[in-house]
DNA sequence: ATAACAATTAAACGATTGCTTAATTGTTGA
DNA sequence: TCAACAATTAAGCAATCGTTTAATTGTTAT
C-alpha cells in the first residue's frame, strides 16, 4: 500500500507508514472475537470472579455441558482461562497473566459503559 | 438460574446474584464482535486517526470498495464512526461519543499487549 | 468388576458472516 | 445531456461458527 486514490488528508499518507503489519490486526481482532459471543463472554465473565467445574459453569449459563466444554476450550487455547483436575471434575478459572487481566479490564470497562452496576 | 449441581465453592451463588442480563451480554459482546474482524479493526484504526472516504479506506486496506462499505455500514449503524458527504465522496471518521472513545483505548492497549509500538 | 457420573470429543446441522460480481443511485464536469 | 466516477445496494456463495446429539474417556464408589 503506497498510492492512493485520492489525496484530500495529508495526515493519511505519514499515518500509513505507520500502520502495524497484517498479521498484528489478525492477532488482535482475534482476541476480541474470544468474547463477541453471548455465551463466551458470560462464562470468561464468571471465571473472573470465582473458580468452577463444567457442570456448574453449564448450569449457571443455561446451556449444556458439550456446548460449555466447546467455549472452554476455546478461552483455554488462547491462554485466557487455566484449568486444575481434581477427582471426576476439571476447575476452570481466570488465568493468573497480563493478557487475561487486560481482557478482564476491557470487558468491565465495557460492562460500565452499558452502564450496569457491575 | 438458581440451582447448581455441585456446590464446591460459596463464592459462585453469591455471584450468581449479581450476574448482568442475557440483554447486557448481548450488547457487550455486540461490541466486541464489531472489532472481531481484521479488516474491520483496520479500518477503524485508520478511521481512529484520520478521516477518509471509500476509496481512499479501500486501497489502505486493499479491500473492494463494496467490502468496504459493508464494513463502514456496521461500523456507522453501531455508532462508532460518522460520515460527511462532499461532492462525490464520503468521508467517513471515528465520532465523537464516548463509546468510541472508549473503543478506541481498549484497541490502543490490545494494540499495545500485542507489543507493537504502536 | 461394574455402575454412576463428569468431561471431552466427534459428526452433523443450521445460521451467520464476509466477500464477490453486478446493478443502481447520485454527483460532477465536459 | 451525457460520460465518468464515487458510493451503495443486492444477490449469491463459500467459509466459519455455535449448538445438538451421540459416543468415548476417565474417575470414583459400590
């Protein structure tokens, strides 16, 4: 990307230099995408403010254990929730990193905005 | 929501109690979804820090113009960015509403996480 | 051993998403 | 008036996503 179109903003071509690379945009855009799904978000959501088993994590959003399974792994493979076996039941929770306490500012930030309590 | 299978941990039915509207999640997580696509997150970063029309937006990104719009047509039915005609063109650019405001810190410091200058 | 239970995995599906091509609207200048 | 151009809209399509149902793994207690 060097020409463009048009040229009625010069601040559009120094801002183009600028620009971070493909792959940074992917990376970031995929963190959002981890919770710009209901049931995710509600899930990462609880998994800030305590520690539970995949049943208990199913009955409290409403929805069934494959489902939540499915989600957990997602949130897992990306490093924002860790989980801990113990006997027939797998804990999850928040993982202890900067990335997810950054992801969990955001989504309070966010939360606020819609203007809830929190 | 009231019963939970297990009870392993005190914590989660207090919570439970304070847990936000399926509505709030939806919204929040709507949100999130606007900035869960790297082309769209493109073009708000350049939206973020200039103000540019179709064309112009489509080469940065290297995009179709009707991509393009597709985009800036959520972009601008969530709020989050305006538009200005003139002549022929479309100028399009972040708003000037809280929202955006806030949309714009949260991408700046995943941006920064992602250890890019930035 | 086996029965009960928690969790994960796999296959299948319906719905949503993002892009392409083509057609349309609206504006400017010849 | 007409040709060129910017932008949007519409239809169609492939790919991705989230959920369901069913099967599987692994653990505990009888």
């Amino acid at each position: 990307m060097q020409k463009l179109p048009h040229l009625h903003n010069e601040n559009t071509l120094e801002l183009l230099r600028t620009k971070p690379e493909d792959e940074v945009f992917a990376n970031v855009s995929a963190t959002f995408g981890l919770i710009s799904d209901a049931t995710r978000l509600e899930i990462l959501w609880l998994l800030c403010h305590t520690e539970e088993c995949v049943m208990n994590i199913a009955a409290a959003v409403d929805m069934s254990s494959p489902a939540v399974s499915h989600h957990l792994r997602i949130l897992k493979g990306a490093g924002l929730i860790i989980s801990r076996k113990e006997g027939k039941e797998v804990y999850y929770t928040l993982a202890d990193t900067d990335e997810a306490a950054l992801v969990h500012k955001i989504v309070d930030a966010v939360f606020d905005m819609n203007c809830n309590l929190n």
